[in-house]
C-alpha cells in the first residue's frame, strides 16, 4: 500500500485532496456544534492535505486541533490557520506549541484520521505501525465519531487488525462517503 501511494504522482494527491475536501464540506452532518473541535492530520506527503479546512470549520465556529508528537505521545493543539503550523520530526504539521493551546483528547468531538488501509466493510483501520493513532483513539470516547480520511485506493474489504484497533464509522474517499454499519 505504501509503495501504491508514493507512486501517486503529487498533482494527482492534489487533486483527490481537493475532492475529499469537497465531500467534507458538502454536508454538515459530522460537524460538530458551534464550540467543538474536530481533530484533524497533515503534512504526509501520501495524505490527503485537510488544512485549508481550518478555515472552512472557522466559519462555523468550529475549532480545529493538530497533534504535538512528544516520544510516543500525541496531544491536540488548537490552531487556528496555517500560520500555526510547522512540519516535526516525522514530517508532519505539528502545532506550534509554545502559541497553541493545548487539550485533552476527551475534549475532542470528532477526529479525522488518516491510516495506511481502511477496511470499507467494517471501518478497521490499519495505521503506519508506530501505534500514535492508535494511543489517541484509546482515550477518546467511543461514543464520538471517527472518520477516516483517505484515498479511494487505500479502501479493502479486510485490513489487518490487533486487539487494540479502534473502527472508524465514516470513510471518505475522493469517491465520496463511506457509512460503516454498526
């Protein structure tokens, strides 16, 4: 799977991340209220780029939230724009700590998550094998949405799974969304 998304030409990522940026903001149903937060990843080159939707979810009163990476812990920031992102140790966009405001996990509504394959069938979400997602979604309540956020191809009808995996309960895809029955 890795190897299928690094060779995805970077105009075509592009233009499927635009795609799954429309699907997002065509409906509002996993929005959360006025004063919640949507947890949210970037800056992997093989991931959909969700950050010009810092500023769509803005415009609803929504905050968003990027994760700091301290050692094997992840940690919401809220962000309000680009401005207050930087690209870690791994790569990715992590908040600018010192100017971002720190949360809990439990003070997330949903979570937008990326993964390396994403089961279709029943949501079971395989990530990159460091297990960051994974300690993020032990602490976040069942009861609040995940949404994984990939590529068309990244869909199977079985991924591996571990005791510990937690499911999505929505997919989207530049193809559109992706309902899992409970």
């Amino acid at each position: 799977m890795r190897e299928a998304l690094r060779a995805v030409p970077a105009a075509q990522r592009e233009e499927w991340s635009a795609t799954i940026r429309q699907w997002l903001t065509s409906e509002d149903s996993w929005v959360p209220r006025t004063g919640g937060v949507v947890g949210m990843f970037g800056g992997m080159a093989t991931e959909p780029d969700l950050v010009p939707l810092i500023a769509w979810l803005a415009d609803r009163g929504v905050r968003a939230a990027f994760f700091s990476i301290d050692d094997d812990k992840m940690t919401p920031h809220l962000v309000t724009s680009s401005a207050d992102l930087r690209a870690g140790k791994m790569g990715v966009l992590e908040p600018v700590v010192p100017v971002c405001e720190a949360l809990d996990v439990a003070e997330l509504d949903v979570v937008l998550l990326p993964g390396v394959a994403f089961s279709g069938v029943n949501g079971a979400r395989l990530g990159r094998g460091k297990g960051h997602y994974d300690r993020v979604l032990a602490r976040f309540p069942l009861e609040r949405l995940r949404i994984g956020v990939c590529f068309r191809l990244q869909l199977h009808d079985e991924v591996p799974l571990e005791a510990h995996d937690r499911h999505v309960q929505a997919l989207v895809t530049e193809k559109g969304w992706w309902r899992i029955a409970d």
